[in-house]
C-alpha cells in the first residue's frame, strides 16, 4: 500500500454503556445537581488551586462520568475545598459537596 505519511487515527469514541459508573452513580446518589453539569469549564477558570496545580473540576467530573476513577483520585488530592467554584457554576451545581462525596466515594469503594 502507498505511505502517503499519514494513517486513519484509532477510534476515540467512547462507550457510555461499558463506562463503570458506580463512583458517579454514588455522587450523583447524594448530590443531585451534578446531573446538570455541561462541562462548561466556569468552575476550572475560578479555581485558585488550578492556578498552581492541575487540578482542574471540569475534567473530574468528566472523568467520573466516563468511570475513568483512577486517573482523578490524584487530581483531586489538590481541592482545598474552599468553595470559590461552588458560587461560579452557572447550572448551580454544588461542586464543593460533590467533591466531598468523590471522595467518600473513593473510600468507600477503596478505589
Ligand atoms: S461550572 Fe458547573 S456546569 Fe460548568 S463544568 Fe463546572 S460544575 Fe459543570
Ligand atoms: S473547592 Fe476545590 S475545585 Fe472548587 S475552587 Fe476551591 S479548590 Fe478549586
């Protein structure tokens, strides 16, 4: 076949069926709002520990909704809970519980 320098990329699409969703469905459980989430980033911008960390609540939540629970566990270790994107959410959704119960979440399932 002819090497024209470039290939068909991989497929990227993602499953939501095969997601394992059970740290979001236990979020979600006790913190309803978070089912409103669009992924607008509002909360990232405010965040000052994402001035200085990667930490970022938009990709979290991706994350959590995606099952993909290993790679946030770390993420989330630099939330210094203090709210600030709790008063920024356009949706209204109560970031700062919704963390609190990522981690609940994580101890319970010792993940
Ligand atoms: S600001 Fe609210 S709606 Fe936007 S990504 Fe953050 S939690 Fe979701
Ligand atoms: S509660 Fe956490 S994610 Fe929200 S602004 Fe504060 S440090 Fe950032």
């Amino acid at each position: 076949m002819k090497n024209f320098g470039y290939t068909i990329q991989n497929d990227r699409q993602i499953d939501y069926d095969k997601n394992d969703t059970k740290l979001y469905d236990f979020v979600a459980e006790s913190e309803k709002s978070i089912r409103t989430c669009i992924f607008c980033g509002t909360c990232s911008a405010t965040c000052t520990a994402s001035k200085f960390t990667d930490l970022s609540l938009r990709r979290i939540i991706l994350y959590l909704k995606r099952g993909l629970n290993e790679s946030l566990k770390k993420e989330i270790e630099s939330c210094m809970l203090c709210g600030k994107c709790n008063l920024a959410c356009p949706r209204g959704v109560n970031t700062r519980n919704v963390i609190l119960n990522i981690k609940r979440g994580i101890e319970h399932y010792e993940l």
